[in-house]
C-alpha cells in the first residue's frame, strides 16, 4: 500500500480542469465563480437543491449597486462534493444526524508549496514521503513529488490534535524545508506558488452515513482519505462514480428523487475503496493513541499483516477524537521560538499569500463568522494565548490593540488573505468560529497545485 511506484505525480488543478473539459463535451453545465451558500429543503425536509450566495453584497449584508441575487439549483439528487470540511456538508451532517455512531473525524493541516528547481536537481517521477521532523511531540511530515516543467511540489501536513497552542503548521512547513535531505534540492530554485487545506484523517471509521433524503455527500465531504498514503483523490472520483451510478438507476426506473439513495453506500461497502480504507483504517489512530515511535511500529505492523491477508489477527478499530478539544491551556505549555525567514528557503506569511493569488471583493460579508464576538479576547487570548493568530496559515487573525479602549486587544479578522483551508472552523478551541462561503469567485487561484 506504502509503494508509489507506478503512480502518477501532477497537479490537480490541472486534472480538474481537463475533467471540466471532458465533463462540458458530455453536456454537463459547470457554473465556476458561484458558490452554493444554502442547502434547500422541500416541505418533506428533503433536500431539494441549493441556492447560491448572492453577489455584490456590502459588509453589513446590504445590497449595493452591484447586486444580484443567488439563483436555485434543483435536482432530483442533490450531491455534495465541498471537499474537506464542506461549509453545507456540516450542516447536513447535523441537521440528518449522519455522524450518529461513527468516530468523530480528525484532521490535518496541510501546507504545500511549488518550487521551480535548478535542472540538476529535478528527477522526474521521484517521490519522497517523510514523518516527523521538524515535529516533536505532534504527527504529522513531508512530501517532494518531482512533476513536470521542472517542478518540485513539496508539502508539509500537521495533525490537528495538537496540544500546544504555539505550535504554528506554517512555521513547522518552513523549517521542514531547511532539513538536510531537502534544503539542497530548493537551493538554486525559485518558490512560484503557495497553498494550505486541511487534510481529513479520521479514516475509515470516521466516514458519516453518506446518504439523506434527496442527496449524498462525496469525496472529501465525507471523508475517503488513506491516510498513511495522503491520498484521497482516487477514491473521492471513486465515490462520486458510486453515487452516480446509484442515482441513474433510479431515474432510470422511474424514481422522483428525492428519497435516500441507499444503492450509493451498498455499493461502496462493496468496492474496493472500501477495502483499502478499512486496511489503513488503525494506522493515523496509532498514532495518536501510542506517540510517534510506538505509533509508527504499531501502523507498520498493522499495515504490514494486512498486506499478508493476515489482518484478522488485529481485528479491532481504533477509535479517534476531536482535534479542537486537544488544544491545552498556553500556561501549561513552553512558548516556541521558531527562526526568522531567510527570504530563499523559508519565507513569511504574507508573501506566501501572495503566490497563492488570492482574492476576495473587499466589500463583502465576512466569511469568518464568530457565534459570540467576545469569545476571541475573553478566551481565545486569556486562556490560550490567540491560537488563531498562528493556526492560520495566511495571517488573517490578528490580535491587535483596539485605538478606543486604551491597550485592549481586539481580533482582527483579514478575511481577504483566507485560502479556504478550513482550519479555523476545525481547530478554534471554543468552536466559535464558522467558514461561511465568501461572495462567488473569491478565494485563492491555484492553477497548478
Ligand atoms: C496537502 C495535501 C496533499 C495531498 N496530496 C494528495 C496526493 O498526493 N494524492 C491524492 O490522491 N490526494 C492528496 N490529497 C487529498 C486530496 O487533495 C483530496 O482527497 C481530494 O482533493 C478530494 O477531492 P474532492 O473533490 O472531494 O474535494 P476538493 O478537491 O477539496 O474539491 C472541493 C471543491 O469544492 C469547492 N467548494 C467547497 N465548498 C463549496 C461550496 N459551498 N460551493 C462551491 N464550491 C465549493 C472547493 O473550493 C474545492 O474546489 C492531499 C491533500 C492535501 C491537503
Ligand atoms: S481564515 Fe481559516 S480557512 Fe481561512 S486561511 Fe485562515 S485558517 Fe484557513
């Protein structure tokens, strides 16, 4: 399972878009620059479509010159695919109970980077998985995959369980980079583009039911990640074609829609996305549960009799918990003091965000919503020292001093740099913080990622 070999290495933007291209030549309309911002329901509480967010919105929600109103989409079947974290996909998780009985799922923070690297140093096809440095007492690692064009993708991802809430996933990336094995290959070269997402790592055993009246989540709406691959990509096309399939037979005998599409998980079930995941499904949970080293043996070990046939001798499933909830108190924590960025290898935050080319209308709605506006200061900063200000890979939460209340802080909230990776909204330890969609078309613009 461990073994790349015979895999390919190349940009999912660039897949995606020749899969738009297939998709349009087959007749499907593809609407991009519009994000569906409302789950609509028919009076049976099923899922009847979605309503996509209104444009030209000011920053209190009042229409401006520049206004048009969301349009409804309506389907039979209704499916989800958000990716990791979906905005709707959470709703419709609570609203139809579909995490009932199923682990809590976990994540991981991963941060990636394009580098244009001196012809010496590329060697197409090579791939290069790392765990551990630069963390220490947290899980996560590495990435090179030598691509195309002379290009190096190189990533960092940290699990969200963390404890210490001065750990920051974009400083663990820099340094990352500054290790022996991989400065060398980056020196000479040229950073051309930075991203961030979060990474589902629940496994297996945190996948939600995936059905509910009227739709279904797929991908990484749901959660199909391998994780000790990080790889997810096969089988969100996988359970996208498995929720096809399930819908066209029952169009095709008659259905109205409407109804759940019980078909989609049987058949999963039966697949052998389902078979992988459930051979990889101890190995993140390991970790977490027994450390770093102890963790390792045990995935290894685990992973190792699976691929003998021999995975009854370890029948049982490790369970996971929820990411937020592992954050501690800053005063039982050490501070870290992470080294300045030296402009060729490591870099700041700000000129990162840059090269991830994002943009988002400056007038618009805060797509950062806070249930109580208190909770940042009162909590956030007392208890945890602003964990925010360093969990956000694009610098968007500041902590800052308010002019009109002599030395108080205040949260600042960026929302411009946001590159949608989702990791507030999953990592704040009061869970106060909602990712909304932003006005249609904003965000970051990843054309080779
Ligand atoms: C750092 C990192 C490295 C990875 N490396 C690999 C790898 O090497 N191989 C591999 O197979 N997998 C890898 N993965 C996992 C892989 O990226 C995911 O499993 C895969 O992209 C999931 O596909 P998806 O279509 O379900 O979701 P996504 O690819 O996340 O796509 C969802 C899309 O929907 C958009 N969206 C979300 N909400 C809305 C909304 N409300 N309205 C409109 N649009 C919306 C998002 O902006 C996004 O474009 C990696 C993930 C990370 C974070
Ligand atoms: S604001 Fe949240 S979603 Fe946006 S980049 Fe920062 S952590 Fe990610």
């Amino acid at each position: 399972m461990m073994s790349n070999k015979g895999c390919y290495t190349l940009s999912l933007g660039a897949l995606s878009r020749w899969l738009a291209d297939q998709a349009e030549g087959l007749g499907v309309e593809i609407f991009p620059g519009f994000a569906a911002a409302e789950v609509l329901y028919n009076e049976d509480g099923s899922v009847k479509g979605i309503a996509t967010g209104d444009l030209g919105l000011d920053a209190e929600g009042k229409p401006t010159a520049n206004h048009e109103p969301g349009v409804e989409l309506l389907a039979k079947y209704t499916f989800f695919a958000e990716g990791v974290r979906g905005s709707l996909s959470q709703q419709l998780m609570e609203r139809f109970n579909l995490r009932d009985g199923v682990e809590p799922q976990t994540y991981g923070i991963g941060i990636k980077e394009l580098w244009d690297v001196a012809p010496e140093k590329h060697k197409p096809g090579q791939v290069i998985h790392t765990q551990g440095w630069p963390l220490t007492d947290t899980g996560g690692g590495g990435f090179l995959y030598h691509q195309d064009q002379g290009q190096v993708a190189i990533g960092f991802i940290v699990a969200l369980d963390y404890e210490n809430p001065y750990l920051s996933p974009f400083e663990e990336m820099q340094r990352f980079k500054t290790h022996p094995a991989i400065r060398p290959v980056l020196e000479g070269g040229k950073r051309v583009a930075y991203g961030a997402r979060a990474i589902n790592e629940g496994g297996l055993q945190a996948i939600p039911k995936l059905v509910f009246p009227g739709g279904a989540l797929i991908g990484c709406a749901a959660g199909f990640v391998n994780v000790p691959r990080i790889k997810g990509s096969h089988n969100a096309m996988k359970s996208g074609m498995l929720a096809a399939e399930a819908a066209f037979q029952a169009i095709k005998l008659g259905g109205t829609g409407g109804d759940e599409l019980t078909a989609y998980p049987e058949a999963f079930r039966a697949s052998w996305a389902y078979k992988e995941l459930y051979r990889a499904r101890n190995a993140r949970p390991a970790l977490a549960k027994f450390g770093g080293l102890l963790g390792t043996l045990y995935s290894g070990l685990d992973l190792w009799l699976n691929s003998l046939g021999l995975g009854f001798l370890a029948p049982w499933t490790l369970g996971n918990h929820e990411d937020h909830s592992a954050l501690k108190k800053a005063a039982e924590m050490t501070k870290i003091d992470y080294p300045k960025p030296d402009g060729e290898i490591t870099f700041d935050r700000l000129s990162s965000v840059y090269l991830s080319n994002t943009n988002h209308t400056e007038n618009q709605p805060c797509h950062l919503t806070l249930k109580d506006a208190a909770i940042p200061v009162a909590v956030n900063l007392a208890d945890y020292d602003g964990p925010e200000a360093r969990f956000c890979p694009a610098g968007v939460y500041e902590f800052v001093e308010d002019g009109d209340s002599g030395g108080a802080q205040r949260l600042q909230i960026n929302a411009q740099n946001c590159v949608h990776c989702k990791t507030c909204d999953i990592k704040d330890p009061t869970q106060n913080i909602t990712w909304v969609t932003p006005e249609g078309g904003g965000g970051p613009n990843y054309p080779n990622m």
